[in-house]
C-alpha cells in the first residue's frame, strides 16, 4: 500500500439482512482483519502472555489504557522509547482507551463538569484533570495507532434525561478534541525520531487514527484533510 493509503477500510463482505461486514483495517503497523479478538494489555502488557506468545497466537492488534499508562510509566516517557511500539517491543497495530471508564469507575474520587473530569489517582491520591484535549495529547505521547476520544460513561441505572446529558456531553467533547487537533499546523504534528504523525479524526464512531509516515516523507501539504464539522455544535457549550 502507497503512503496516502496508511489507513483505509476494505470490505470483504456484508450480510444485507443485518448489515454485518467482514472486512481489513489496514494500518501503517499492518492489517487487521475485522471484526476482531482484542487483546488487552492495559499497561502495556498482556498478563500471563509475552509478545512471541501473543505473535505466535497471531494476535493482529492489542490494547493500551491512556489512564494507567498516564499515571505510571507516564506518556511521556513513553514517548521517549518511541511510543508503545518502541516501549513494549511489540510490531503491530495498537489502539488505546481514552481511560473513560477507569475515571467512571472511581466514583467517590471524580467529578465530571463540562472542562472534563477532575479525579484523584488510585495509586497515590493525587488529584489530575482529563479533559478532551488533555487525552488526545496523552494518546498522541503513547502513539497507539488507533486511539480513542474521551467520553463519559453513563451510570446504570440513569433516568433519561440524564442519559440525553450524558451523550451530548461527550459530543461536544468529541467535537472539542476534533478541534483541538484538526489543524496539523499546531504542536501535536510535531516530527519526532520515527514518524511524522498527523491526526485525523474519523466522525464514524469519534474515533481519531494516526496516519504515521516514515521520516522525510510528510510535509503540511500531504496531511489527510479533515471532514467539515458543524462549528455551531462543535463550539456548543466549550471556551
């Protein structure tokens, strides 16, 4: 696959009844056949699995927590080894959480507002914010190839009304790191020792992805062009 195609979507095939699909997800660490059995490897590492297990079992993909992988190691060092990929020895695709869920599951040590969440670390107790823009800088550190926006995970049980609060919120939120990230002029484009990287946020699912080039290769002129959002809802309740 040529450069301009590091990510693309091949469908193989469709149940016209369901609407199921088989396809590939092809990436710039390789390609993934879906739908598909994900590994967890919350902090970076598979328990009980080394990577030649996780190789040999033909594993296409794995997962990374942005929450834990925040709190200790931390992004940024993580960075220094050259994303994930470099830290955990591992040559194919990653994805990351946005750590959603794990700042859900504190209950008594977060609270949720518009800018984000502010919790407290179960590790040690010392307070942090998550907002929008703040994960998309910690998953563009961790250098996953897929990664994902920051959400808020609604409760179970949660009355209708709350439920509706719930997702718009984590629709402006979506939109926020869109635009937080959109322009590849800004910092997060930044070249570093690998790759030149350009986020592209996919509007199916809020899900951003990576396009990763090898050095020399990118330049302002070949970043992936954004699809328009509304900016009417993109600014909606932000800044």
């Amino acid at each position: 696959m040529n450069d301009g195609d590091a990510f693309r979507y091949e469908l193989i095939a469709e149940d016209r009844a369901s609407g199921a699909r088989a396809g590939i997800l092809h990436t710039p660490h390789g390609s993934i056949e879906t739908p598909v059995f994900m590994p967890v490897g919350t902090q970076a590492t598979v328990k009980a699995l080394s990577q030649q297990d996780l190789l040999a079992l033909d594993a296409s993909i794995i997962l990374g927590n942005a929450y834990h992988l925040y709190l200790r190691p931390g992004h940024a060092r993580i960075e220094r080894f050259g994303g994930l990929h470099g830290f955990m020895n591992w040559p194919r695709p990653i994805l990351t959480d946005s750590g959603g869920f794990q700042v859900f599951s504190l209950q008594d040590l977060r609270k949720i507002t518009e800018e984000g969440v502010r919790f407290k670390s179960h590790l040690d107790g010392s307070a942090h914010l998550f907002t929008p823009e703040s994960v998309m800088d910690i998953e563009h550190g961790l250098g996953a190839d897929i990664i994902m926006a920051f959400d808020e995970c609604t409760p179970y049980p949660a009355t209708e009304a709350y439920a509706r609060e719930s997702m718009q919120r984590t629709q402006r939120w979506g939109n926020a790191a869109y635009y937080d990230t959109s322009n590849c002029k800004r910092r997060r484009c930044r070249r570093d020792a690998l790759h030149k990287r350009c986020l592209a946020l996919s509007r199916e699912g809020s899900t951003a992805i990576y396009a990763s080039r090898a050095p020399g290769s990118w330049s302002s002129s070949t970043c992936p062009v954004m699809p328009s959002v509304d900016s009417r809802s993109a600014n909606h309740g932000r800044r």
